[in-house]
C-alpha cells in the first residue's frame, strides 16, 4: 500500500527562490572558470568545454529542478502528526508524531525574505533529524508555527 502525498504543496514563489538560489551558485562558478581563461595565457580546448557544459548544467538547473522540486515538496499537519514530502533526486517522506515535537523554528534568510518565504524546522525526539518545510509563504509559516505550538501544547506525552 503506497503512502499518499501531504496536501499541501509549498508556495508557488519557491520556483523562483531556488532558481535564484542556485543560479547565484552558477553565476559564482561560471565567473571562476571565466576568470581562470583570461588570467591563462594558453586557452585549451577543455577550459571552453567545461565552461559549456557548465552552461548546460546551471540552464538545467534553473529551469527543471525548482519545477521539479515544487512538485514534489509537500507538507501536512494533523492533530497527531507532522508528514513532510522532500527531495528532487532522492526524496523523502517522513512522519513525526506530535507527541514526539520538541522545538519549531522558523528560518527566513536574506534572499527567502525578498521572496517572502520561510522555512519551518520542526526538531523531533528522532534519531533521523528535523523535518523542514522549505519555501513556505511567510504567512502560512506563521500559522503552522502558531497551529503546532498549540497541538503540541496539548499533547500529554513527553517528547523523549
């Protein structure tokens, strides 16, 4: 029996965010390479083929993996626990109980906050780690930080 998705799908801004995210990554190492052709004095044929191919990969980059990452990533809160969908090569599913929810924190850097977006990182009594909800409207993670707080303030067991 296949597990079905969290309903919730992440803020459509998120596409943009990582394209920019990653694009500023490319950018940084495209410029390396571009700086380490001027600065040799005899160019190679393989110096102009890794410049392409790192083309080639940032163009894939920024047009197929957010979109294939907001297809994928999801979340769900119920009154029992915390389901997150997460990944674009390997993806993850995981499923936090609430009784088992020590900490929630929410996280904007710089770029997620000119995109309006936050991250939800709820620490578990887990040997797996923290879930996280990437690229969440800032609003909406305000809420789930509010709504778990409140679930799990109810909840009578120890998170340990």
């Amino acid at each position: 029996m296949d597990l079905r998705e969290p309903a919730h799908r992440v803020s459509p801004r998120a596409r943009a965010y990582w394209a920019t995210s990653s694009g500023l990554g490319w950018l940084v190492l495209l410029g390396v390479q571009v700086v380490a052709l001027v600065l040799v004095d005899e160019r190679r044929w393989w110096q102009w083929a890794l410049i392409a191919l790192t083309v080639v990969l940032a163009v894939s980059g920024l047009l197929v993996v957010p979109a294939w990452r907001y297809r994928v990533h999801r979340w769900e809160v119920s009154p029992t626990a915390v389901y997150t969908q997460r990944g674009w090569v390997t993806q993850e599913r995981r499923i936090a109980p609430i009784s088992r929810v020590q900490t929630v924190d929410t996280e904007r850097g710089p770029l997620a906050q000119l995109f309006g977006l936050s991250t939800v990182t709820v620490t578990t009594a887990s040997s797996a780690g923290a879930l996280r909800i990437e690229g969440l409207d800032r609003d909406v993670a305000a809420q789930l930080v509010h709504d778990l707080t409140v679930v799990t303030d109810r909840t009578q067991d120890d998170a340990t």
